[in-house]
C-alpha cells in the first residue's frame, strides 16, 4: 500500500504542478505581452510628442512669416499714406502734358469750327435734332410713298 499511496501522492503532486506550472507560465506570457504593449505605447507617445513638437515648429515659422509680411504691409501702407496725403500745390510746377503737346491742343482747339449748342434753345417739349443727312434706316422711301399717295 505504501506504493499505492506514494504513487498517488506522486500523480497528485504532478497534476498540482501542472497546474501551478501553467498558471506560473500563462502570468508571465501576460507580463510579457503586458510590457511590449507598454513599450509600444510609449514609443507611440514618444512619435506623438515628436509630431506635435515638429507641427508647432513649422507653425512657429509661419507665424513669424506672417508677421513680416504684416510688417512690410504696414509699412507699405504708411508710405502710401504719406504719399497721398501730402499736399500737392494746387498748380504743379510741370504740366501734365508736354509743351510740344499743349501747344497742339491749343493750335487744334482755335483750329475747330465753334458750334455751340448755347445759342440753341433747348427745350425739353422741341423734338430732338436730326443729324443724319437725308433719308436712313426704316424710312428710306417711306416719305416718297406718302407724297405719291397724298398726291393722289
């Protein structure tokens, strides 16, 4: 019996060890992949950080382009203004026009037969004036057959 007994307790002990191995094992197969995940989330949080350090650097450039570009506007801006809003002498030393120039719009102007509409009374009952000399547009020939049947 003793043999009986011991071989028990040994198959006993053996299927405890089983157990209490794989229980042993299955935690350290979790410990494991517990510190890869843990060791993958901190190199993404360490790509996440670099990321966001990089997003605020080029934002930081064109921050401070911006700001030039603003500046050089600004400036732009007041020398425009001071440009435009100094006095100008209400006759400027040089004509707008050339001399050779002025002198042929005179000589063109005294040149130009004068018709002056302010001998004309215009009222506003008067017909307006015809310039076209002769008959033109739809009533060509129309006065002709009214003076051939006013004739007749």
């Amino acid at each position: 019996m003793t043999t009986i007994v011991w071989l028990g307790l040994l198959i006993i002990t053996g299927v405890i060890g089983f157990f209490i191995g794989a229980q042993v094992t299955r935690k350290q197969l979790k410990q494991t992949e517990l510190e890869q995940q843990a060791i993958q989330a901190q190199s993404e949080l360490e790509q996440y950080r670099q990321d966001v350090s990089d997003h605020l650097a080029s934002t930081k450039k064109l921050m401070s382009k911006m700001q030039e570009s603003y500046t050089q506007l600004f400036s732009h801006v007041e020398r425009t203004d001071q440009v435009l809003l100094t006095e100008k002498p209400t006759h400027p030393s040089e004509p707008f026009f050339s001399k050779e120039t002025t002198e042929q719009l005179h000589a063109s102007l005294k040149s130009r037969p004068e018709r002056r509409r302010d001998n004309q009374r215009s009222d506003d009952s008067a017909q307006p004036v015809d310039y076209v000399e002769g008959e033109s547009g739809i009533f060509t020939g129309e006065r002709s057959e009214n003076k051939q049947a006013n004739i007749s």
